[in-house]
C-alpha cells in the first residue's frame, strides 16, 4: 500500500528480519550486509517497538513473511550474497484499477551513455517534486535553474541543465525544454567550483536569497548546512559546502546557491531551506 501504512509495511518488515536474525545468532554486522543497513540502525531496532498497521490481519501476514524469509536467510547464512533483487508491486484502487511495478535489481553498473540518460531523468523528476508554492516565496526575478554532473565531470559541458530558465506561470513551474548537458553555463560553473572543494556535491539550484543574511546563517546553523560565500560569483573556499550565499552588488541580482549529493536531496533540502527562511 502507500503512504503510512506503506512505510509501516517495510519497516515492521525490516525490524522482524533483524530480530529473528539477531536470535539466530547473526552478528549486527551481518544483519545490517545483507539488508543494506547499518550496525547503528540494527541496534536500534532491538529496542523500538513495532509499528503498528491498519489491520491485526495485515501485521500477521508481514510478521509471517519475515519469518519465512529469515528462515530461508539462516539456511543460506550470513556469508551469501544476493546477485538479484526482484520487485513486484500492486495496488488495486477500483475494480478495473490495478497499478503493477515488477522490476528487478542486478547491481550491474550503466555505461557512460546510460549514466547520462539516466541523469537527465532524474532532473526532470527532480522538477516535478518542486512545491510551487514554497519556492515563489524565494523565487529569483530572472527565474530558476537547477543543475547536475557526473562524478567524473570536470567542464560545464559535462553539467546538464534546463535551457533557459524555469519559472511560475499561473501557480505552475515551466520550462520550454527537456534538461540537456551545457545549458548553464553560470550554474554548471558554480557546481564546478563548489565540487573541488566538495566532491560529494553534483546537483545545484539557485533561489533568491532574501534580504536578511543574519537569516540565512541562522537558517544553515539550525539545519546544520556549510555555508560559504560567492561575492560576485567568485566563490570563497570552504571544506564541505552546502549552501553558498551571493549577496549581490549593484548591477548583480543577489542568489543563494544550494547543493545536495543528487537531484532529488537538492529539491528537499530546497524545502526545507524556504520552510525555515519564511
């Protein structure tokens, strides 16, 4: 199911894994390999109480589940390793309406092509998470623009954007066309600046920064952000960089520059970010 009690599904399901694990003997080390988790969070689970479902009926059906699984899991041992992970997905809404997801996961890496196929998907994905109506509380006069590379990019070529800008138009966000790579060249270039000072970083928007930047440092200590400086684009070095603050001079439209690991963490901490400005 979605929302809550989709959460609540893969949790309960995770917390039983473990538990039954954790009583065969299993170390938390082997627990947290072979459910793609940490050693922190499997302690963690020990303790926590369950969550709770819709239904008594749909908590049996997961709980037996996890034992089924665990037991197969035991059989196998801690040392086997899965070579694929298959996914199928229901969910009826109406008689006649079913949607089915049935994907697999092979751990197989993309080609250059497909990793750059694959970027461009995920900054259309990225804009179409987007609140409009957080982001026209900080939206920069000459529109918006977000950006991403490659870990391996090093020219604003390799940085793929939205030709233009992307702006509100009666309470909807628009852009003319599809990302493409070297469409920005003043945010991709910014992106590249930032990442030799942080490598982790490989996406990045710009919104307007406000008026206040007592605000905006507040903003990145209460959120815990690295904050650096840009005065006129040139970017003051800093170790870690997640939010660069251009302040603007006359003639030149102050910005304030986030950056995230990926599209989709840069749209949420963007919220965030205008949550706590505002």
């Amino acid at each position: 199911m979605l929302g809550q009690d989709g959460a609540a599904w893969i949790e309960r399901l995770h917390m039983q894994l473990a538990r039954n694990l954790r009583a065969a003997s299993w170390s938390q080390a082997e627990i947290a390999d072979i459910l793609g988790s940490t050693q922190s969070t499997i302690s963690r689970m020990a303790h926590r109480q369950l969550p709770e479902m819709a239904g008594t009926s749909d908590e049996s059906t997961i709980d037996g589940w996890a034992h089924e699984i665990s037991m197969a899991l035991r059989q196998l041992g801690p040392k086997a390793k899965p070579s694929r992970t298959r996914f199928v997905m229901e969910i009826a809404f109406a008689p006649g309406q079913v949607l089915r997801f049935d994907k697999s996961l092979t751990g197989t890496d993309l080609d250059s092509d497909q990793e750059q196929t694959s970027l461009l998907k995920r900054l259309e994905w990225a804009v179409s998470r987007i609140d409009v109506n957080k982001l026209k509380l900080q939206m920069p006069a000459v529109g918006m623009n977000i950006a991403c590379c490659l870990e391996s990019s090093r020219s604003s070529s390799e940085v793929a954007a939205f030709p233009g800008k992307v702006t509100i138009v009666e309470s909807k966000l628009r852009h003319h066309e599809t990302p493409s790579f070297g469409a920005s060249n003043h945010l991709a270039n910014m992106l590249l600046l930032a990442r030799r000072n942080d490598k982790a970083k490989t996406a990045i928007l710009n919104i307007h920064p406000g008026n206040d930047k007592d605000a905006i440092e507040t903003m990145c200590e209460d959120l815990d952000l690295n904050l650096t400086f840009a005065p006129k684009g040139e970017l003051v070095p800093h170790q870690g960089i997640d939010v660069i603050l251009d302040e603007g001079a006359f003639g030149w439209e102050p910005a304030l520059y986030i950056l995230a690991h990926n599209p989709l963490e840069l749209v949420d901490r963007m919220h965030r970010i205008i949550s706590e400005l505002n």
